[in-house]
C-alpha cells in the first residue's frame, strides 16, 4: 500500500493537463467514486489495527495533496482559455463608456476667466456663506439703506450685527482681496451667487458671477472702458461695439451699465434685442473711494475699476439660448447641443 501511495503522489506530480475536459477526467481517475485515491480510503479497513494510524496519516496527505493539485490545474486551464470558454462571444461590441461633456454654464465661465487671464488677471475666490460686513458694509451699503433692496438676500442667521447670508453678488470676495493682497490688485472673481428671486426666464435665484477689480495708481474710466471693450471683442467677435449709459451701485462712482451690439442682427434690431441693436451685459465703475478706505486703501494715492457680470446671461446672449432655465433643468438634449464646443 505504502507503494502505490508513493507511486500516486509522484503521478500527481507530473500530471498536466490541456483542458478542462483532461483536468475533469483527471480527477475522476483520482478522486471520482471509482478512482485510485478513493480505492486506497476503502482498502484502509482491512489494515491491521498497529498500522492503521501510520497509513491512515499517508492516505490523508494523499487525498489532501490530489484535491490540491486538480484544483491548481482546473483554475489554470480556465485562465489559458479566457472567457470564451464559458460561451461569451469576444468578438461582440463592448457596452460604450458614455462621456459627459461640460456644462455650458462651466464653458462660459472658462472663456470669461481665460480672456482675462490673457489680460494679466489673477483669479480670486471666496465663501458662498459670507458676513453681511463682506457683501454690504464694506461695500458702501450702510445698514437698512435702500440699495440692499436691489439684492433680496438669503439669510442664514439673522439678529446680530453680522449677519451671515449667501453672497448676493461676489464683490465680497474683492473685498477679501482688498484686505489681504498687496497694490496693484488685478483679478476676477468666478463664483454662484444667490438671490431670493422668483425664477423665470430671465431671473433664477442661483447663477453664476464673474467680477472684476483693478487698483493702482492713476487707473482713469478710460481704461475700464478699454478693458470692457477688448473683452467684449473676445468674447462676441471682433465686431462688436460696446456703449455704457449712466447707472448707480453703492460701490462704484460713477457707475454704468454695459451693452455690447447685438452680434444676431448686427444693430438692425431683432427680437433677441428687442429691436434696439444692443444687449445688456454687465455692471462696472470706479471704485468708490469709501470702498477703498474701508479695506484700508490710501484713496487720495490708489484709484481703481470694478465691473460684474452674470455668465448664464453672457452665455444666453453667445449662444442664443432665450430661456435661462435651461441652464438648470440638466436636459441631455440641451446639454449635448453644447458637447463640441471649444473655448477661446
Ligand atoms: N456687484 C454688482 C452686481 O452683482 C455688479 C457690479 C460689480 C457692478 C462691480 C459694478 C461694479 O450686480
């Protein structure tokens, strides 16, 4: 008996297998109800009693070490055949990885953000919950004054003197600016805003900013103008023309309202520009002194420009979208529209 579970253990050493059908019949011959290793567990019971425990050891080994070796074979001739094997088809087309492609509203952002990136802007960001000092009072909207109206603001915490909010607008993060970077500042602040708006086609009480700042000394209305008028040509084309009307915001003097020439009709007047020839696109000024004080800015040395501006508005207008809201409904038909855009 001691032989023939040596001569076994040296078979199953040498076994290979090409197949899983030859593994399969291998382990019928060794293991199977009629094979060679279950002949030896029957055999065992005519041992006598003294031998019992040495052979009763072997044969454990012996059965132990076949199951091993079937296994390690079985697993083997699965990998050598691949997944065909197991009846898939691999010359079948695989399941397409769908890509997603980037949000207009995102695409829009970058253009603003590169066209001023090439102008030398550096680019700022600050808290969507900000204090009420960094969106209002530093900003020359002194408590209860009537222009705070012209931002319905969200609050967070209300009935102490600073209040926290969602920022109406992102000049809080010039102001952060203001107060941490040395002169000259030049930079833009991207971010969400949030407004307590009704929504509708035109308004929606969460969209996006960017917002300019420029301090140093002798920086004149005239440059503001240029800096509008060369972003507007990036922008639109090299076509458009920008004209500013008089307006009002508590940080500015003298502020002004931006319209560039409709780049659909080219000034004759169509339906998007409701017939004037020009679009609305942003709100810009030089900085009020009191805002350049309030950040600890020598107002008599440093003078400066600021302007603001909405991207889903500057979107809508590039693009001809006439309803904002779908900027937020996430409709794949809208958004494919946009999945080959390239940025300036
Ligand atoms: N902060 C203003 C707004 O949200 C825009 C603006 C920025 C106007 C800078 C003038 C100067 O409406």
């Amino acid at each position: 008996m001691k032989e023939r579970i040596e001569k076994i253990l040296k078979e199953l050493d040498e076994l290979k297998c090409q197949s899983a059908k030859e593994v399969e019949e291998a382990r019928v011959r060794f293991l199977g109800k009629k094979g060679e290793v279950t002949a030896l567990f029957e055999e065992f019971r005519t041992v006598a009693p003294e031998m019992k425990r040495e052979f009763g050891q072997k044969l454990n080994v012996l059965k132990k070490e076949a199951q091993a070796k079937i296994d390690e074979l079985k697993s083997m001739a699965e990998t050598a055949a691949g997944p065909a094997s197991k009846g898939d088809d691999v010359t079948m087309p695989g399941d397409p990885h769908e890509l997603g492609s980037r949000h207009p509203v995102s695409i829009a952002r970058q253009e603003i953000i590169n066209i001023f990136r090439k102008f030398g802007y550096d680019v700022a960001e600050g808290p969507e919950i900000e204090d009420d000092y960094h969106v209002f009072e530093a900003l020359n909207f002194p408590a209860n004054h009537p222009a705070r109206d012209m931002q319905d603001t969200f609050f967070v915490s209300t009935g102490h003197v600073n209040p926290l909010l969602l920022r109406t607008h992102t000049s809080s993060v010039q102001v952060r600016t203001m107060e941490t970077q040395s002169l000259p500042i030049r930079v833009i602040c991207p971010g969400r805003v949030f407004r307590n708006e009704a929504i509708s086609a035109r308004a929606h009480c969460i969209f996006h900013q960017v917002e300019g700042l420029y301090i140093d000394e002798n920086v004149s209305f005239a440059d503001l103008k240029q800096a509008i008028l060369l972003f507007a040509r990036e922008m639109f084309g090299p076509e458009t023309s920008i004209r500013m009307r008089p307006s009002y915001f508590p940080f500015t003097e003298p502020s002004a309202e931006v319209d560039v020439s409709c780049n659909i009709c080219h000034g004759k007047g169509c339906n998007i520009c409701k017939g004037t020839g020009w679009l609305e696109i942003l709100g810009c000024g030089m900085v009020d002194p009191n805002v350049l004080e309030a950040s600890g800015i020598d107002s008599k040395k440093y003078s400066g420009f600021a302007f603001g501006m909405g991207v889903e508005r500057i979107a809508m207008l590039k693009w001809q979208v006439n309803d904002l809201r779908h900027y937020f409904e996430n409709d794949l038909r809208f958004l494919r529209e946009f999945s080959n855009c390239v940025e300036v």
